[in-house]
C-alpha cells in the first residue's frame, strides 16, 4: 500500500550531490559555482583548490561528492565527466541585531546557501 516508486530525475549519464547549510550568501557561493560550470571535473577539482575564497573548500567537497556518486552508484567514467549544471539555492537567514547610536538596533542578516552539483558523462566523439 505504498506510494509508486518515484523515476529518477537525472538522466542514466548524470550524477548529482547537493550541499545544504552552507554559511555563506548565495551571491557569494554562486561566483564559485560560475567560475567551475561546464568544465570537466579534473579542471574543475584543481581550480577549486587553488581557489582563494574561503567557500571553494565546501563546494570541492560537493563536487568530489557527485564524482563519488557517479562513480560508485552509476557506474560512470570518472575520465569523460564534466560539470553540467552548479546552481545555488537559498536556504534561511539568521536574524540578529547590533545595539547603534540612542537605543536603537541595526538588522544583521546572515544568510546560508545550499548548492548542487551536477556531473555528467560527456559523450564519445565519433
């Protein structure tokens, strides 16, 4: 009496991983995501690395994730995969408050992100 099996929302060529609660804008996260979007994975890992904003270490480690995935739970080439799609979401935002001048407040917002990472198996040249 269960629900019917839901079909799978990527093609057989692709593997995703998301990232949630990133602490970081998603404006901030989305210049990453930009910088590694349809490169091929390999590129992609090594600009991340030497990358010198403080969010590309959460973002490699969401891109190793979908390699892992495509790897392990598709059974896809890790050589041929490239970044399809990295986009950015929104995720809440922590209200807090900074006392200012005659007893008033000013509003700190300090929003979190969540990403996913998209790979997919690039097709072979014929």
């Amino acid at each position: 009496m269960s629900k019917s099996k839901r079909d799978r929302a990527l093609a057989d060529t692709e593997a995703r991983a998301v990232a949630v609660n990133l602490r970081t804008s998603p404006r901030k996260l989305n210049l990453v995501a930009a910088s590694i979007r349809g490169k091929s994975a390999e590129s992609a890992l090594a600009e991340l690395t030497f990358s010198k904003r403080r969010i590309a270490i959460e973002v490699k480690k969401a891109l190793q994730s979908a390699i892992a995935n495509a790897e392990n739970n598709h059974q896809l080439d890790v050589d041929r995969l490239f970044v399809a799609e990295a986009f950015v979401g929104k995720s809440f935002v922590m209200k807090r408050f900074r006392a200012r001048a005659r007893g008033r407040t000013g509003r700190l917002l300090k929003p979190w992100s969540q990403l996913t990472v998209v790979v997919r198996e690039r097709e072979e040249a014929a």
